[in-house]
C-alpha cells in the first residue's frame, strides 16, 4: 500500500509518546483516537515499536472501503521505505499490534508506524476471543513441535561464517578440551529459526499455521522449550565449525560435550553469547627416549634348539601313530596317563579365607574330553584326577599360574569340581613300515616318515625364529617410544583383543559356542579392559610406533603386494562361504604389508642375539 493512503488516514490525529524511547512529532487526523508509542519485549526485533490504538478507527484511505489492507506510515513527512510484515498480531492489552520488519525509516531514521484496518473482520474477533486459552497451556503436540523445529532449523553454516571464539586446551591422554564461545548473533539466529519452523508446525486455537504473533507462540509452547530447542539447534549449527580446528587429528566418535545440557539450558539468553565445552581423543604425538632411537635396537631372542625340534617330531609322530589306535571302555580300572576321560568340570573361586564363590564360567564344562597322553591342561589338574573311576566325583584346590589365558584368571584360587562319566584306553598299532603311509602320504617306510616330519618341524622352528624376532624388535620398540594413548583407543583396542582371544579359544576347542557368549557379558568385558589396561595401552603404543617409523624410513607397499595379500584374504573367506567387505579388506591388508615391511626393516637393524630355550 502505498505510503499516502496512511497519510490520508491519519491525518489530523495527534500521537504521545507514553515511553519516551523516541520524540515523535505530531500528526492530525480525523476522529479523537490516540495512538501511543509504547517499548517492544525483548522477544521482537529491538528496532522496532509497538503501536496500539485505544479505540482502533476503521481506516479505508479516502473512504473507499478498502477493508483489511495494511497501510503504513512514519511521523515524518518524507517516505518511509521500510517492509513490513504480513500479519497482524493480536494484543490483548490495546487490542491489536504490528510489526515493521526493519522499523527505522531509511532517510531519517523515524519510527516506521503501521496500522491494520477492518479490526472487527470476523477472523480477528475469534482471534481476540480465543487468546486466554491459547496462552495457557502448551500441548504436547506443542513440544513435539519445537524438538522437530530444533531437528530442521538452522542448518550448518559454512566453516568459518559463525565467528566462534575456541580456545584450545591440551589435556593428559591426548585429549583436547575446546571452550567454544557462540556470538549473540548465532543465538539469536537459531532462536528466530525455531520460531519460524514452530510456527509452521504449531497449530494455535484462533490462528492459522504460519500467522502467529511470536509472543502468543513462546507461550502456547512454552519458554523453556524454545529455550531447549534452540540451544540444541545452536550446538548443531556451531559443533562442526568448532571441531574443524582438530580436524584431521581427531578420533572419529570420540567427541562429547562436558558442559550439562541443564546449565546450557539456564544460561541460554538470545541476546547474549552462549559458551559450552568439548573434549575430543586426538592422534597422540610419537616420540621417542633418544633420537632415532628405533635405529639402534638391541635385544636377545630364545629359540629352539636342535634337540626341541627333534622331540617335536618325534611327539608328533607318536601323536599320529596313536590316532590310528581303537579306543576301548575301561569299565572296572581307575583313570591312568594314556587314557581317554569324559568329565564335568566346574569351579568356583575362592575367597582369601578359602570360601568358595562365584562360579568360573570359563571352565564350566560339560562332557569334556581329556586325553592324558597329550592335553595341556591347568599344571596340577592331571595329578589331581589321577586314580577317578567311573561315577566318582572329586574336588579339588588349584591355582591359575602368573600366564593363563584368559588372563582375568591369573594368579586366581579355585575350588574344582571334577565328575568322570566315561574312560576309554587305546589300542595302538605297531610302529613299522606297514602303516607308513597311513602316518605321512607318499612315504613307505618309517625313516621317511621320520624324515618328513623333522622337515616339517625344522621349517616350523626357522618360522619361529623369525616371529620371535619381530615380537622381540617390537617389544623393544615400545619400550624407547613415547605417546600418550587416548581412552577412546584403549577401549576399542581391548575390545579387539578380547574378542580375538575368546574366538581363538573357542577354535581350539578349550571354549564352547555357549561360553564364548557367557564370556562376552559386558561385564566380563570391563574386567578384562581394568586387568589389562597396561598390556592393551602398549599394544597401541607399538602400533603407533611402527606407523612412525614407517613414515619416517620412507617404507612402502606396492600394488602387487597388496593385490596378492588381498586376493588371499578374499579367497579364506569364499573357502569358508563367509560374508566379507572388500574394502575393509584392502585397509586390513595394508596395515598388515606395512607392519610387515616395519618389522622386517627393525629386525635387519637391530643387533639380535639368539640363546637356545632350554628344555
């Protein structure tokens, strides 16, 4: 509308100036209405003014009857080329208000006044009649509202437009606490853009989605979820801005917030900055205890002697000879080396004063099959059932030794519980050239029998060596190499470990598919994180070591490596008909090739002195 129809409206009316907040100079119109000049709340633009009409008159520019049209004006008689908005808003005190979107004349920076005509349209009467239950109460439908208002408004602006203020703080465990500070301008913003999906989304008695006045909508939903909700859109719109100066450095999921959701709550103002505070696990920094110290090495490495790997062949020939034996039932004898027992083992741990109690879920078992003549078993336990006849039960006290896995079961007294249901005895064939073949395919007597087997178990004892070797180079690389593990790290590493342990255990038999589960309790699971936080932390610090070293000695992997390394995996897994993810695959290998390549490069450095393990 343009600016002469309010002009011509007013005309001959007179304003005051109640509030004093600006000197206006008057304007005649016809009639005797007042218009009165009052301080907005802080909920709507600062800028602007509330105008209220004691008595709304009827305005219709020249009496054309031009009803329901917005006109507007400033106490100057220059143009005012403000904007306005395009709704009335219902004031319960004077009867009604309206809002200048800019509110300052641009040529002389009067206050922009705006009047709305047909006040006794039928739509602003339910309004006026409607307001008293409106902003009594919110409904839920209300809250649901402003958590969605919060999920949509305010999307992350680009990095570096919010004008943040983050303060980086280093803390122990290489982790860094940002104290984050948001401008005014940012609250300010997400607050009005929660307003506006609210008024989308909020259905108020008396008013149209979309056309309700701000003050009416903060009541009706209520403050304090407005308050919630745009702080949550402000943490959302400014988080990624403020990570982006440990960007590259932090460990993916590893950042909360500290400061409590409650205070941000109660310290959230609109017009004031808002500061909260992060901690993120950063990629530590790896040093070491003496430059280069990697370069230089020195360790010693137990291996076998000749004589360990003869007896190794010979225990395995024995082994083969025996597994083409016949197991027969031992009825009316006790139980003796050599022989098969079927037995129910439980324990249970016991207390400094020898009371038992709870139960040892991982030696709990059910029909378990002990082969005297070969089983590594707990040191003490053949000797303690030695002598068991069938239907007898046997209890006993044992100690788990210093190295025993799982490792929560370490130096742990027990109370056991032994049951033998079955024992068998073997059968064994003679030892000669007739079942040569049957021991080792393709050969006819038993010194080639011989031959292979030692063959086989001098390659076993080269492949040791050099394992022994690399676990002792890295070992020792640990111990000259210096970095803080995060506790994001430390937790996913021992988690990893703990699982690879339990599987292992249970391919090997000496675990059920029952206990495995038993045992994967989160629980159990926190014990052995607790117990074995020293071995997991330098299990990390060796893997950050060797990625250090890798950098800094210029190693690489090549296409073939990888590709051969990765069509192996591939190939085990289709072997085994197992669901696999290629590329996850490709990174697994690549981490192996260059733990590998590191490895190799320290054992060729490092001064090594191999002494024979003794027997």
């Amino acid at each position: 509308m343009a600016v002469s129809s309010f002009q011509a409206a007013v005309r001959g009316c007179h304003v005051t100036d109640q509030a004093k907040v600006l000197p206006l100079r008057p304007c005649r119109a016809a009639g005797s209405s007042v218009i009165r000049l009052t301080k907005l709340p802080l909920w709507a633009n600062g800028h602007n003014s509330r105008l209220a009409l004691s008595s709304p008159p009827k305005l219709g520019g020249n009496g054309s009857g031009t009803a329901g049209r917005e006109v507007c004006g400033c106490a100057s008689t220059k143009k005012c080329s403000s904007t306005f908005l395009s709704r009335p808003i219902f004031d319960s005190s004077y009867g009604f208000e309206c809002l200048c979107e800019r509110g300052i004349c641009r040529e002389d920076g009067n206050r922009c006044l705006r009047r709305t005509s047909d006040m006794s349209s039928p739509r602003l009467r339910r309004g006026r009649r409607s307001v008293g239950l409106a902003v009594a109460q919110a409904t839920p439908a209300a809250s649901t509202s402003a958590a969605a208002a919060a999920d949509t408004a305010s999307p992350p602006a680009p990095s570096g437009s919010l004008g943040l203020e983050v303060v980086e703080l280093e803390e122990p465990n290489s982790r860094v606490r940002l104290h984050i500070t948001v401008p005014a301008a940012v609250c300010a913003e997400a607050y009005d853009e929660v307003l506006k999906e609210l008024k989308k989304r909020t259905r108020v008695p008396g008013f149209r989605k979309g056309y309700v006045p701000d003050m009416l909508l903060v009541n009706f939903v209520g403050p304090r979820v407005i308050s919630a909700s745009a702080v949550e859109s402000v943490l959302k719109r400014t988080l990624p801005e403020a990570m982006s100066s440990v960007a590259g450095r932090s460990l993916k999921d590893s950042e909360h917030i500290v400061t409590k959701i409650d205070d941000l709550h109660n310290e959230y103002d609109r017009l004031k900055p808002l500061s909260y505070e992060v901690v993120v696990d950063v990629l530590p920094k790896v040093s070491w205890i003496l430059e280069d110290a990697y370069k230089f090495l020195s360790v010693e490495v137990e291996v076998d002697g000749p004589e360990a790997v003869q007896a190794a062949a010979d225990a395995e020939l024995r082994s083969r000879q025996k597994d083409l034996g016949t197991l027969r039932i031992a009825p009316d004898r006790a139980l003796a080396v050599g022989d098969v027992a079927i037995l129910d083992v439980s324990a249970r741990r016991l207390a400094e004063d020898g009371t038992p109690g709870e139960k040892i879920l991982s030696v709990d078992q059910k029909g378990f099959q002990l082969d005297t003549s070969e089983a590594e078993v707990l040191p003490g336990f053949l000797d303690a059932v030695k002598g068991l006849r069938r239907g007898e039960t046997r209890e006993f006290n044992l100690t788990f030794p210093a190295k025993w896995e799982p490792s929560v079961l370490q130096g742990v007294k027990a109370l056991f519980t032994v049951d033998l249901k079955e024992l068998f005895y073997r059968e064994v064939p003679e030892l000669d050239n007739a079942i040569a073949s049957k021991i080792v395919e393709g050969c006819t007597t038993i010194d080639e029998v011989r031959s292979s087997l030692l063959s086989k178990y001098q390659k076993n004892a080269e492949d040791a060596k050099k394992r022994a070797a690399q676990e002792a180079v890295a070992d020792e690389l640990g111990r000259v190499c210096v970095a803080e593990i995060p506790h994001s790290l430390l937790e996913e590493q021992g988690r990893q470990m703990y699982a690879a342990k339990l599987l292992e255990m249970q391919a090997t038999g000496r675990l059920s598919k029952e206990q495995v589960t038993q045992l994967s309790a989160a629980e159990m699971v926190q014990n052995f994180l607790v117990a074995q936080k020293a071995q997991i932390s330098e299990a990390v610090k060796k893997s950050f070591a060797v990625s250090e070293v890798f950098s800094r000695e210029g190693l690489a992997v090549t296409d073939e490596e990888l590709n051969a390394e990765v069509e192996g995996a591939v190939a085990d897994f289709k072997r085994y008909n197992q669901e696999y993810d290629e590329q996850r695959i490709r990174e697994q290998a690549q981490e192996v090739l260059e733990g590998t390549k590191v490895l190799n490069w320290l054992v060729e450095h490092a001064n090594i002195k191999y002494i024979e393990r003794k027997q």
